[in-house]
C-alpha cells in the first residue's frame, strides 16, 4: 500500500537537519490534516448515533441518548404519537453532525485542492 505521504518530503527534513519533533508538528501534521478532518468526522458521527450500547447499557429515562428517544417515540402508539416531537429528535440528532462537518470541511478542501496546485 502506496503511503498519503511522500516519503520524500520528511527525508529532506531530515537532511536539513530537522529533528522528529519538528517534522511531525510543522511538516507530517499540516499534511495530514484532510485525514485527520475526515476520521474526525466519521468518529463523531459514529459515537453521537450511537443507538445499540446506549440501549443496551442506560435503564433511566433521563440518560437516554437522541437515537433512543426517537426510537421510543416512533414506537409509541398511535393515539399517542406526536411527529413534531420526533422530528425535533432528528434535527437534534443532525445538527451537530452538520456543524461538526461544516467547522471540518475547510481542511479537508484544502487538502484537496492542495495536490492540484504546481508550485
């Protein structure tokens, strides 16, 4: 497997003396960063829809996650189903992917853009 990073670049860090430390935070990190924005967001996505753990482990009423709430109020019957109540849970739920993903999206167009650039 083919690395992201170009091997080149940290080698000539290294011959210009550059210690490991430096490398990372100034030459390894800042390429990374489109990586690192796209694990960061699918990580908080994964964690905050999270429903099978929450259910399986929370018995109070008050610690239940979004995910659980929707569920509950989608299984409710129909007498007392209440769909602005559940689609309140879903942008709940979406909101803070959404804010999440568009604070990450810069680094992650960066990077893109920055392999098209020649100079």
């Amino acid at each position: 497997m083919k690395t992201v990073l170009p091997m080149e670049i940290v080698e000539a860090a290294r011959v210009d003396s550059s210690g490991e430390f430096f490398t990372f935070n100034r030459i390894v990190l800042p390429m990374l960063k489109p990586a690192i924005s796209v694990q960061l967001i699918f990580t908080f996505v994964e964690s905050w829809n999270n429903y099978f753990l929450p259910a399986l482990l929370l018995d109070k009423a008050e610690m239940k996650t979004v995910p659980i709430m929707i569920a509950q109020l989608r299984a409710a019957d129909y007498s007392k189903f209440d769909l602005g109540k559940v689609y309140m849970f879903i942008l709940l739920a979406i909101l803070p992917v959404l804010l999440v993903y568009i604070f990450l999206s810069r680094y992650i167009v960066k990077g893109v853009t920055a392999g098209s650039v020649k100079g």
